[in-house]
C-alpha cells in the first residue's frame, strides 16, 4: 500500500480548488490566483484583492500588491 522512494517531490494540494502543486512555490504562485477575483464592468475586466478589496485594472498589478502589502512570495 505505501510507496516511497520520492526525494524533495513534495506535492501540495490546494483547499480551495483541490489541484495540486509541486512545490511551495508552485504553490504560493497559484494560491494568488484565488485571492484575485476578476469582475467585467462597462465591458473592461477589473480586479480585486479579496484580502482587502482594492480594486486594479490589470492582473498582474494585483498581484503586485498581494506580494508588497499582504506579503505573499
Ligand atoms: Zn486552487
Ligand atoms: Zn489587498
């Protein structure tokens, strides 16, 4: 029933989704996706932080801001 045998090939499930991640890196990477929540508005997709509601007009500056202000790697 037990197999071993793998070295450092730690595979992280996701809660909030169940994928699953090689990696804390992968990880963390992925878990942002979840805490950006896209909404189309006047035809133009705008982003939310759901730790604290700002909104942004691009993805990635959403992300940006997890990382400086929430301090997510
Ligand atoms: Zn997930
Ligand atoms: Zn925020």
């Amino acid at each position: 029933m037990r197999r071993h045998g793998r070295v450092g090939g730690k595979t992280i499930t996701c809660d909030i989704c169940g994928a699953k991640l090689s990696g804390e890196g992968a990880f963390l990477r992925h878990i942002k996706e979840h805490l950006i929540v896209s909404v189309r508005r006047n035809g133009m997709d705008v982003y939310y932080c759901l730790v604290c509601g700002q909104e942004f007009i691009t993805k990635n500056s959403a992300i940006t801001h997890l990382i400086k202000r929430h301090g997510l790697e």
